[in-house]
C-alpha cells in the first residue's frame, strides 16, 4: 500500500476513537463511537440500522492477466471503554474471475469478482470485497456490549495490477455500510471507507495528524487541546496509548502551525484539477470598499443608517428594524450587487464584532442613510 494511502487509512481508522475533550471520565467516551461498525449478526438482527457485514462493490477494466488484491483494516475493542487495537487481514493476489475468502477471529473476508452477462459494452468485472461478523453471541445485547465483540471502523482497500477501476460515485453498484471511492492516481485502487469522501481523497499537507474527533475541524480542536488543564491532561495521560501520543503531538504544535489551518481554500477544475480561470469581463469585487452608489444613494465606510428591511427579510433582520448601525465595509459582488456590511450600534458585541469581521449583511434598499 502507497505510503499516502496508508497514511489516509490510518487517519480514518482512528476518526471517532475518542472524543473531545478526550477524558476517559467524559460519558461521550464510555463507549467506541467509529463509524463503519459489523455488529455481531444476532444484534444486527433486532437494531435497525445495525449492519452484520461490509460489502464494496466496484467496476473494473482489467489489463490482461491482471490480478487482485485486498485488505481489510478495522480496530476490536479491547479493555475498558472505548480502547481497541488495530487488526489486518489480507487476500490474495488472485486472477480475475477467482474468488478467495479467509476466517479470521469473528469473521470472515471475502474477494471475488464476476464477469457480467455477455453484451455488455467494453471488458469489465464486478469486484466485490465483503467482511462479515460471525462472532456468536447471545441476544438482546445492548450497544455497549454488542460493541464488544465488533469490527470498528472497517476500511476495505482493493487493488487491481494492471488496469484500472471505474469510479464508485458513478453507481451501478450496491455497495452496503462503506462508500468506496478511487484512492490512486493511476485508479488502480478503491477504498471503501466509513465516511463520504470525493474521489481522490487526501489528508491536507498543514495537517499536523489525526486527532480522532469524528472528523471535527482540527484547528478548533488544536485550540481545545492547549485550553486542557493540568488535571484534564493528567487522566488523559492514564488511558491507553494511542490517545496519549496524539495529545502530546497535538500541544507540541505552535501557534504558526496552528494558523497554516486557518482559511485555506483551494479551487480545482473537476475535470483538468488546475486552478479555475475566470471569465474575462468581471467586475472587480474590491470596487466600492469605501464607498458605492446605489440608485443615486450614496454609501460611504463609518456612515450610519438606519436598519429597515422589506417583508421578505428573514425574523432576525426585522427584529432590528429601526435599529442604527454602522457600515463597517461594502462589497460588491460578481453580479453588481451592492452587500453594507454593518454592525449594530448599542450592541455590548459590537467592538468585538468589528474587529472579528463578523458583520450583518443588508442591500442598500433594506438601510436609509442618516448620516451623510
């Protein structure tokens, strides 16, 4: 497995292993809460919504004499609370059209691939990867226990030697609990993970590692883990291994690191991944900062106006109708229109809000200019 693929498996593998503020104490840790879970089949059984299996099902265009392969990556409880331990199974490589299946502790994992009904445009196989659980165990088991005795987090990797796959998220397949996605450059690879991903997936380069709260903004958590007490972070450090090395790797980031994750957004054409080139001819969005003129209503940077919204203004912008305000900024956008970026005069936030840049945005009929 390619060392970026590893590394995007090994972060998903850990997304939901334990929660914030990540206290073993914190009743939203007393429990594993991964997704991609295969219950036992006798608690699948009674809970809706409950899987006993994981089945990825994808198209692929083989070469000629073009193998495959899988591996099934998923953490098993073990201990107290949410602790588990990280488990791999791996098949083949087998020709095309074969089928292979290995047993392991509670469960069995199966690859095959099957070669449509003659007609069919172009040489293609269904591939399918399958993991059950036939772990025995009695009935009427609450979560918690069923817990006990599942596969975590399950991540299915398939991948062909020669040829390439068709993307899953064009359908015609019916995958059940994963969402495959192609996971190479040269789509020789799918991944069926535990949550939705576009094709292509990557773990973005100012990521400083996985921090194992079900996909939560890391910045904001790098920030809850320097705000954690002393007392916080010594029961942290009594629980097992893994959460104890990603909260020492997490304080040890610096405030630098921390603001290469503020913000960054990155436009890509679907079809070419280079940056989008835009239509000439557009406005200037920065035109009219300081000031605009909108049906002879001149706006102007520190004016005061006064808050009057039409009928079809939500509640929240006509329960400041009458109010002052201030524009604090103008823009105008790529259709011409004119957006005052206000803040509210006698609000106690009102200070706060301007230097944050967290304004109240009207168009110039919704205001009338009191101070000129």
């Amino acid at each position: 497995m390619a060392e970026a693929l590893e590394q995007l498996v090994e972060s998903l593998l850990y997304e939901g292993y334990a929660l914030y503020p990540y206290t073993p104490g914190a009743t939203k840790n007393a429990t594993p809460t991964p997704f991609g879970i295969v219950y036992p089949p006798a608690y699948a059984a009674e809970c809706a919504g409950a899987f006993d299996h994981a089945r990825l099902e994808c198209w692929a265009h083989p070469a000629p004499g073009a193998t495959l392969s899988a591996t099934l990556r998923f953490l098993r409880s073990r201990g107290d609370r949410h602790q588990a331990a990280e488990q791999r199974v791996e098949l083949g490589p087998i020709r095309v059209g074969q089928r292979q299946s290995v047993e392991f502790l509670g469960g069995r994992f199966t690859l095959r691939s099957e070669t449509p009904p003659s007609g069919t445009a172009g040489h293609r196989v269904l591939v399918r990867a399958c993991v059950h659980n036939t772990l025995r165990v009695q009935a009427g088991l609450d979560r918690a226990g069923a817990l006990a005795g599942a596969l975590l987090s399950t991540q299915i990797v398939v991948a062909l030697s020669a040829g390439r796959f068709r993307s899953p998220l064009e359908g015609a397949t019916h995958s059940v609990n994963t969402f495959p996605v192609l996971a190479s450059a040269g789509d020789d690879v799918v991944l069926g993970t535990t949550i939705v991903l576009p094709d292509h997936p990557q773990i973005a380069p100012e990521s400083r590692g996985g921090l194992f709260d079900s996909t939560e903004i890391e910045e904001a958590l790098l920030l809850h883990v320097h705000a954690l007490s002393d007392g916080e972070r010594a029961e942290i450090e009594r629980q097992d291994p893994a959460v104890r090395e990603m909260i020492a790797r997490a304080a040890s980031t610096t405030p630098q690191e921390i603001m290469a994750l503020h913000g960054r957004v990155t436009l890509r054409d679907p079809e070419t991944t280079a940056p989008p080139v835009e239509p000439a001819g557009l406005p200037d969005p920065r035109a009219g900062e300081a000031e605009a003129t909108v049906d002879g209503v001149r706006f102007v940077k520190g004016a005061k106006v006064l808050i009057r919204p039409g009928p079809e203004a939500d509640l929240h912008a006509r329960m400041l109708d009458g109010r002052t305000a201030t524009i604090e900024r103008i823009f105008t956008d790529y259709d011409g229109r004119t957006h005052l970026a206000v803040t509210i005069d006698g609000d106690p936030g009102q200070e706060l809000m301007r230097d944050s840049g967290r304004f109240l945005f009207f168009y110039a009929p919704e205001v009338e200019v009191i101070d000129k």
